[in-house]
C-alpha cells in the first residue's frame, strides 16, 4: 500500500534537465520487463532480519512481506523511483547514447497514478515507453531496503505479472519490437511471460538482431520451471549477463563442475547457439574484476578503482552496468569498450541514490585494461 500523492518525494529527481539536449532517433534499443515503482529507503538492518531478507539479494514478495511496503511508505527518506531491472538498464543506455527515442520499453502497468509517473519519467529520460495497461491490477512496486552502502529488494510484481504475448504481437506495438537491432531482458521476466520471450528470441534469430539476457537472480536458475525456460532460451542469446552469485547458480543448473567464474562464464559461451554467432557472456564481480567469455575464452579486466567515500548506493550497480555495455555495443564498439562504459555508468550510478540519472555523461570511449596475469 503507497500513499496516493508522490507530492514533496523525490521522482525522476535531476531528469528533466536530460530530455530536452536529446537528438530525435528512431528506436534501436528495445527492453522488455517488469515496470516496477521502487520504493527505496535506508533502513536499519533489524527491518531486513525482521523479514527474513538477505543483503545484496532479490526475491518476489510472498504474503508475509506485504506490510514492508506500509512501513517503508511511512518512513521520512522514502524515494520513489520509476524501476525494475530492465528499465533501469535501458534508461542508463540512453542517457549513454543521448539519442532521444534512441530505446523503447514494453511492460504491463496499472491504471493509477504510479504507472503515469513511469510513463513520465521514462520519457523524460528519452525512454520511449510502450505499456500494455491493467485497469484492475496496480502497478507493481518493488521494497528497495538501504542498509550502508548494501541493499535488499523485494518485488511485489502486481500489473507487471499480467503481461501478455498478445500485446507484443498487436498491430500498435509488433513494429517496435520488429524494428530494434537489440533486444534486453531481465531473467525476472521469465516468472511473467515466457512465451513473450521465445517470441522475440525467435524473431531476433530469423532476423539477425541481436538478443541479450540477464540471469538477474539465483532463484531464475533454482526453480525448475524457470530454469527450464533459462536453458531453452540460452540458444538464441548473443549476451548473457550475471553477477558473481549468479554465475555460480547458473553453473550449478548447467550441471558445470567449473567453480570459478571465468571458467563458467567460458562454459556458456561455448553452449550452443542457434545463430552460428560466439556468445559473449559477461560476468561481473562488484569491484573485483568483470569476466567476459567468447568461444570458450575468459578474459578479466579491471574495474577502475573508486574512493569509497563517494558511494551512496550499490542499488542498480549491475543494471547501470549493462545498460552502459549495451550502449557501446549498439555503437559498434569493441568489448574492452562496452566493458569500460559499463564500468562508467556503474559508476555513476553508485554515486547516486537509486538509479538517478542527471545531465549529459562525460564518458569517452576507451578500453578496459585486462588483468593481468
């Protein structure tokens, strides 16, 4: 339950400024996901215990974890932020490419005032938002709990658990996802609609766009049915994306005896491909080092040190990540280069509360420098 004025909280702050220095392009980018509002507030780590929650981890709200959102709501700093991990991904890479209408997001909302401020909020940021609209569901939130510099998020999925493949395949929206170059989506969204998935992994073979995926969470990989549509999709995948965590839970449904990250990110890439491409899989690790795979071939390279007096939040680290990777990769950079511009907008993003985006970036095009051996 969220209060029904977002009036005197902070939303889309510092984004306006963004818009209107965009040049007008025709979308490239598409994301398909989860629209969720975050309700983000720092908290103390009794609240975390207090529901069963861990640090640094994602889950879907059961029953017991409803009141969370009631005692987040009533707290004084409580930030609302138009979210979900793809969104967040693609309005980073937006505001990398600075192209308005350069990207466009499809996911299912509410009718009520939040999934307005999403529509705002992601237009502002250049966003072009494509929503299909439950008018008897609201839109979904997702508990974003602060505790230091680490967080906890619980999604309460609502209007976004109702997508439907129908929508991505009517007359309104199938010349969005028929037009892009790349596609992305988040591993939550194999819980909501994955016939909506094989459709444009599908589409995205038969056409040569490419087609990119996140693990997102351990628990993608541990239910049985999720895991079965993560295996099955994994052929038509030019990316896969994952954190360290990730990497490990997703070696173990592989059934890899590899342990270490760089040997399963090796591994997957290696799996087989519908396309007759090499895969890149792209594992990071925080502030260690950020692992990429190509024909069964790891390479490490340096996340680029930062005084850890500047971070403010880990909130959307890997989700800025991506979004600054995609963003080279659509330019037609090389990988030390889509892995540099990572690593800059996860940068950026830990500077700030949540996924808050404001001016232009100052990111230049270079090479991540390997790891040495």
């Amino acid at each position: 339950e969220a209060p029904s004025t977002l009036q005197g909280r902070k939303f889309c702050a510092k984004r306006r400024a963004t818009k209107e220095n965009m040049s007008q392009e025709a979308s490239v980018l598409l994301g398909v996901g989860n629209p969720l509002l975050d309700i983000s507030s720092h908290v103390d780590k009794k609240l975390v215990d207090k529901y069963g929650l861990k640090m640094n981890n994602a889950i879907l709200a059961e029953e017991k974890h409803l009141p969370l959102y009631k005692e987040l709501t009533d707290m004084k700093d409580v930030q609302y932020i138009a979210g979900g991990a793809t969104l967040n991904s693609i309005r980073v890479a937006q505001w990398m490419m600075q192209k308005k209408g350069a990207s466009s997001y499809i996911g299912c909302v509410g009718t009520d005032d939040y999934s307005k401020k999403m529509s705002e909020c992601a237009s502002a940021d250049g966003v072009t938002p494509v929503f299909m609209k439950d008018k008897d569901t609201p839109t979904g939130t997702c508990a974003c709990l602060i505790v230091d510099k680490e967080r906890s998020l619980v999604a309460n999925l609502a209007a976004a658990n109702n997508y439907k493949v129908d929508h991505m395949k009517s007359a309104d929206v199938a010349p969005v996802y028929k037009g892009v170059k790349l596609t992305y989506i988040a591993g939550f969204f194999i819980t909501v609609s994955p016939e909506t998935i094989t459709l444009l992994a599908e589409h995205s073979a038969a056409e040569g766009t490419k087609f990119c995926m996140n693990i997102s969470a351990e628990f993608i990989t541990q239910v049985p049915i999720f895991a079965k549509t993560l295996k099955e999709t994994l052929k038509y995948m030019d990316f896969l994306f994952g954190n360290e965590t990730e990497a490990a839970a997703f070696g173990k449904m592989m059934g890899y005896e590899a342990k270490t990250v760089a040997d399963i990110a090796a591994l997957a890439s290696k799996e087989e491909s519908v396309k007759g491409k090499k895969r890149v899989v792209v594992f990071t690790q925080g502030s260690n080092s950020t692992v990429v795979a190509v024909d069964g071939k790891a390479t490490s390279y340096v996340v680029p040190k930062l005084d850890s007096k500047k971070i403010v939040d880990v909130n959307g680290a890997g989700d800025a990540f991506v979004g600054g990777f995609l963003s080279q990769v659509i330019a037609g950079e090389d990988l030390p280069t889509c892995v540099d511009a990572g690593h800059y907008s996860a940068q950026v993003i830990i500077q700030t509360s949540g996924t808050t985006l404001s001016g232009k970036p100052t990111y230049k095009a270079k090479k991540a420098d390997i790891v040495s051996a």
